[in-house]
C-alpha cells in the first residue's frame, strides 16, 4: 500500500529576491513536509539567510517573482507579525542587541504566557542572571547564539530557522544546542543552516540542499551532502552530475 506523503509545511516555489538592487535569490525551490527538518549548506554569500529573511518577510528583501506558503497558507505578501502569529520563527546569525530591553522580559514576550525563565536558559546552558542583563549586549559569541536558540525555544514556532546555531559554541554548548533542537523540532518542522555541520551530530536531519549563487544546486542525504563538500569543497557542487536532482 503506498504509503501517505505528509503535508507541506514550506513550500517555496520559483523564488527569487532582490536586495539593494542585487538579486540574491535566483527561482529557489524548496519543500519541507511536516515533521521534517532540513538542512541548507553553501558557501559565503551564497544567499542562505537572504532566504531565511525573505521567509520572515524582511521588507528590505524585494520579491522579484515566486511564492512561499507555509502550512498551504500564501504568505509571500504577509507582514513579518503576520508571519510570526502563523507560526515561523528564526535564529538570527547576527543578533541585535537592544540595551534597555532585559532578555528575561523577551522571553516573556515571545512566550505569550507565564514561563520558568531560569529553566528555559538551564536548556542551552545560560544561567539564570542572563534574564536581568539587556538583550544581547556584551554576550560572547557562544551566548549570544544560545540566547538566539533559547528565543526561539520558548516562542515553539510550528516551523523554526535556525542560522548557523553552532558557530562559535564549544563542543559541550554545542551538545545541548544540539538537543535543544532536536527536541524542539521533533514534532514541529525546521530549517538548519550551518557550515560545519557538527550540530548534525545531535539534530536528526532528513534532507540536506546546497545552495550556491542564489540558487539551490543539490538536495539528498545531510551525511552525504556534507562529507562531499568536507572531501571536495563547493566546487563539487557545481559540477555535480546529479545537480538538482537526489543523491
Ligand atoms: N543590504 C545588502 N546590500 C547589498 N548586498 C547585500 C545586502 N545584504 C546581503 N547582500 C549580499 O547578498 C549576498 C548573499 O548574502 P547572504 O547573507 O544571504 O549570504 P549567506 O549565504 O548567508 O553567507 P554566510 O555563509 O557568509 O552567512 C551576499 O553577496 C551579500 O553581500
Ligand atoms: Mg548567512
């Protein structure tokens, strides 16, 4: 009996996106059914989080021609509240810091009810006294990626970006990341986007895709796709005989 294909949870079809007058999005394709957790790799400047900010609906990322829909919902022409209220929610790979605003009071926020800060910190290793100090400001590079997680942990989107988590977490902070995300997107759906890949050591992935120049090259098996490009480099993904199609 064949077996039932899951709903889409993204889709994103013939996308392409302009910012500053340069097209960073060249007609991307992309489908993450629910329950499933992708990862996106490709080199510097590639595109990978003008995609993720043109998900969220960044207005300075101009639509050229396309259309994203999220749970079988159009959002292309939503606002970023919109988009949020619907369920999409992002780790920032530059976080802003916001003196004034304590990160405990964000939290709150994003929480929408009443919630154990310290515990929810004690998820990505951050003590409690980070809820009285202002958002992001003077964190080291691994908190502020852990305090990105933990806004993201807390807000339980029903489809979660994260933007290279891993990048500059030390190998225990990058164990409980790692779990974190896990057990966040176990019943929910994401997109990774990370260049090492060593967060896939503790997020069980289903499909990886390479971008490259704006436009998504290769898609298939996360340990596959990431081994080709640790041996070969990117240049294996432009020349790649199986460009578009799985691995
Ligand atoms: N405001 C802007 N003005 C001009 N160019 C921009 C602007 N924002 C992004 N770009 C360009 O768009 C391209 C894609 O950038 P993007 O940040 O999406 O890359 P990336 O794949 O996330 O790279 P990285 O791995 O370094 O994070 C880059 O060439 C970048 O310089
Ligand atoms: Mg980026």
């Amino acid at each position: 009996m064949a077996r039932r294909r899951s709903p889409s949870a993204l889709k994103i079809r013939n996308l392409s996106v302009e910012i500053a007058g340069k097209k960073v999005l060249d007609g991307v394709d992309l489908e993450v059914l629910r329950g499933e957790i992708h990862v996106l790799f490709g080199p510097n400047g590639s595109g990978k989080t003008s995609l993720m900010m043109s998900i969220l609906g960044f207005p300075s990322y101009r639509i050229l021609s396309g259309e994203i829909l999220l749970n079988g919902t159009d959002i292309t022409n939503m606002s970023i509240n919109e988009r949020v209220k619907l369920g999409i929610g992002i780790a920032f790979q530059s976080s802003p810091t916001i003196r004034g605003v304590k990160l405990g009071d964000v939290l709150r926020h994003l929480a929408g009810s009443k919630i154990d800060g310290a515990k929810m910190a004690g998820a990505v290793n951050l003590d409690a006294e980070f809820l009285n100090r202002d958002l992001n400001v003077g964190f080291s590079g691994g908190e502020l990626r852990r305090s990105e997680v933990l806004q993201v942990l807390v807000q339980r989107p029903s489809f979660a970006i994260f933007d290279e988590p891993d990048s500059g977490v030390d190998v225990e902070n990058l164990e409980v990341v790692g779990g974190a995300i896990n057990n966040l997107l176990k019943k929910r759906s994401g997109l990774l986007i990370t260049h090492q890949g060593y967060i896939l050591r503790y997020v069980e992935a289903d499909k990886a895709h390479v971008m490259l120049n704006g436009r998504i090259v290769c898609s298939g098996i996360p340990t596959k796709i990431l081994s080709q490009i640790m041996k070969r480099g990117y240049k294996w993904c432009e020349k790649c005989p199986k460009a578009r199609r799985p691995h």
